[in-house]
C-alpha cells in the first residue's frame, strides 16, 4: 500500500471530497486508511462509571486509499507515488510530479 501513517492526503470522491487531513492508521490488507476528521460517525458511549451518563461521540471510520490522494510534502501538489531503488539498496517512495523523495 503507497499510503502510509503520518502522510497529508486529500479525499477524491464520497461525501467528503475535497477535504484534506492526516492519515492516523492504516490496514494494508483491507486497502484502508483511518483520517482524522473525516468519515466521522456517531458512536453511543456507555457510562464510564456509575451515576454518569453516557454520551454521543463522533468517530473516523475507515476509508478505502482508492478515494484519497497524496498530498506531495515538496511541491504541495496531489500525486501519485512512485518508487525508486537506491545505491544502498533502500527502497523508497517518490513523487510522480516533482520526482524527490517523500
């Protein structure tokens, strides 16, 4: 998967396109990526403890990465990513655009 923890992205389709945030998780085997603040969805939470109530609490569920795009950390345009085989043998991702490393 060419997404990863920690990158900008933006969403290109669904109910929250356009919206851009940061990738807090992802799950390589099922193709998707937790955003924050997007996809979020109402939770009921149980009373911690007795004589309190319980709240709604809004949640980021996952998101397929064929709906979001890569935000490029250099050149601040969306991309895809590449990737390219060092001298040392490190494998690493690169911008289709501006061709530097991500």
């Amino acid at each position: 998967m060419r997404i990863i923890k920690g990158d900008n992205v933006i969403m290109v389709s669904g109910k929250d396109k356009g919206k851009r945030g940061k990738v807090i998780k992802s799950f390589p085997k099922d193709n998707l990526v937790i955003i924050e603040n997007i996809n979020l969805k109402k939770k009921l939470q149980k009373p911690k403890s007795a004589g309190k109530k319980g709240e709604k609490i809004e949640v980021s569920r996952p998101v397929a990465v064929s709906s979001v795009m890569l935000i490029c950390k250099n050149c601040g345009k969306l991309t895809r990513v590449g990737y390219k085989i060092l001298d040392n043998g490190k494998k690493v991702r690169v911008c289709k655009k501006c061709s530097l490393e991500l």
